[in-house]
C-alpha cells in the first residue's frame, strides 16, 4: 500500500530525554568508539567539555525515539518490515552532552516516488528544554517496492537549522595550519560481527528485524541479516572526529547508504580534505567492503578547525 503523501509537513509531539553518562559510554562503545573523551569524565573535561560529550551520531537515539510516531502513525501505512535507511545527516549547533534535558521534534518533510519505491525524508530538531538548539537529524527512508503505479511526491517547504553557535571543547582540535586540499584523513577497518549488530540494536533502540533475524530477512527479499546503515556511519564517524581531534569541532555529518554489509565482512573507511575556508574544512569520506563495493558514498562532514 502505498504511503499516505497527506502527512507530509505534519509535526508530531516532542519526546523529552535526559542524557546519561552510562548511555554516553554504551553507544560509543557499540560504534567501536575507544576515545577516553567519551568515556572518563576527567578526559572529557582535561578537553574542554563541561561533562562527557555524545559521539556525532548518537543523536540518532533521539531521532529514533521521536520517529517511532511517524513511523508507527497509523495513517501513513508504512510497513516497517519493508524498510531500509537510504541517508542520514545531522547538523549540529553543539555535541549532545550528559545531563542534557532536551526535546526532539520529528515531522514528515517528504514522500517522493521512485519507481518501485518510496522515499520518505524525516527530520527531528532537537532543543534543550529551554528551547536552546542543540541538534537536527534528517533520515531518508525507503520502503521498498510500495509505490503506487504512476505515484507522485509530495515535499514540504525546507526549514533550515540555526546556525551553530560556539561550543566547549577545542583542547586537541586540529589547527588549519597546516591542512591542505587532498590530505589524507587515514583509514578504518572494522570487522562486522553479528553480537556488533545485537549491541548497537540494544544502544541505539532500533530493532529492525532484518539486522538480527536472517529469517525475517530473507523474508522481505534480503539475503539475510544485513547491519545497520547507521552503524556503518558510527564507524565512518569515529574516523572523521579522530582526525579533527575534538567532537565540538564537528558542525556537519551526511552519508548515502548506497550497499549492505553483512556480518563476516570487514567495512573499510577512508576519506580526505575536500574544502578548505579559513577555519572551516569540508572532508569527503566512503565506506568499502572487501571487494572495494561502497557501503557507504557521498559522505561528507563540515568541521570548525581551530586557528
């Protein structure tokens, strides 16, 4: 059946959450992410950050927690089963940090037609309860093979994020000095084992069936459990942050999820310098498999560099 294009630019209800330190720790270790900035408070604070920082896509727990309305509206008709996550991006105003009290606020800003499928676009603004901007997600859903014969799209006006504003942090940022136009950024290798699918599915909240039931998988036309998009970009952003040297630095992280990966296989990250303006830096950054099939492509991340 196809989606419900009526709901496009429908807000749902805020969801409100409290970042934790324990949370903190579990998603960074679900993404393979070692830094002591993460993990020991006095690390985080020798650093600049008033309390241990979120790695750059653990907003997705929020994004999940209040696109759980959307994705459960029972007017929309969206079989979750039929589901893969095709983008993700996220802007960010500052990190996520513990103690935080915020609000996230999901809406529907697209249902687009292609071919056989359909592409849905949420986003969530995240705000702390006293309405500071922290944060934006926007996910590309398709639903596989549920659009209509001659369907057409339906687009919400955009509603841009506010701009960033300054950040704690900076004790080991990369300087601009330095930095040129096709640097390397260096390279990733991460193993995917099915128990790294389990633990992220636990940290993150979304268990999707197809990422730990291969019968559930081949069910819907997979060739089994495939891993998360959003795990593979957790591993692409450790590589992104280790090289700017602090989270804070981060304004802008995107990723197309163009191929699956399986447990068994090894995802290869890599990436370089793209941009260079002043103190702002543009990197471009994929994601292979051990045949050199991009898991991930169109990554890019904007970082503040320090002078």
């Amino acid at each position: 059946m196809p989606l419900n294009q009526s709901l496009v630019g429908k807000e749902y209800p805020p969801i409100r959450y409290e970042v934790g330190r324990e949370k903190l720790r579990e998603f960074a270790v679900a993404v393979g992410e070692t830094d002591p900035v993460y993990h020991d408070e006095q690390a985080a604070k020798a650093a600049g950050h008033p309390d241990l920082p979120a790695v750059p896509t653990f907003p997705i727990v929020l994004s999940f927690r209040a696109g759980a309305a959307v994705t459960g509206d029972p007017e929309l008709g969206l079989d979750y089963s039929r589901v893969v996550h095709g983008e993700q991006a996220f802007t960010y105003q500052r990190p996520l940090r513990a103690g935080d009290r915020l609000l996230a606020v999901a809406r529907v800003a697209a249902i687009e037609t292609k071919g056989r499928h359909e592409l849905m676009t949420t986003v969530t603004d995240v705000t702390t309860e006293d309405g500071e901007p922290v944060c934006q997600a926007g996910g590309l859903l398709i639903s596989r093979g549920t659009a209509a014969e001659g369907g057409g799209s339906s687009v919400a006006p955009a509603q841009a994020p506010p701009p960033a504003t300054a950040t704690a942090g900076q004790g080991a940022r990369r300087s601009a000095a330095g930095v040129a136009v096709g640097d390397d950024i260096g390279e990733l290798r991460e193993p995917i084992d099915r128990l790294d699918l389990i633990r992220y599915a636990g940290a993150s909240g979304d268990f999707n069936v197809i990422h730990w039931n291969d019968e559930a998988a081949t069910a819907v036309g997979l060739p089994g459990v495939i891993a998360h998009g959003m795990y593979s970009m957790g591993v692409a952003a450790r590589l992104v942050t280790g090289w700017a040297g602090d989270p804070a630095a981060l304004r802008r992280l995107r990723v197309r999820f163009s191929a699956m990966i399986r447990p068994g296989q090894t995802l290869r990250v890599g990436g370089e310098v793209a941009e260079l303006d002043g103190g702002r830096a543009g990197l471009r950054f994929w994601g292979e498999d051990e045949q050199g099939n991009r898991v991930l492509s169109k990554g890019e991340a904007e970082l503040e560099l320090a002078e």
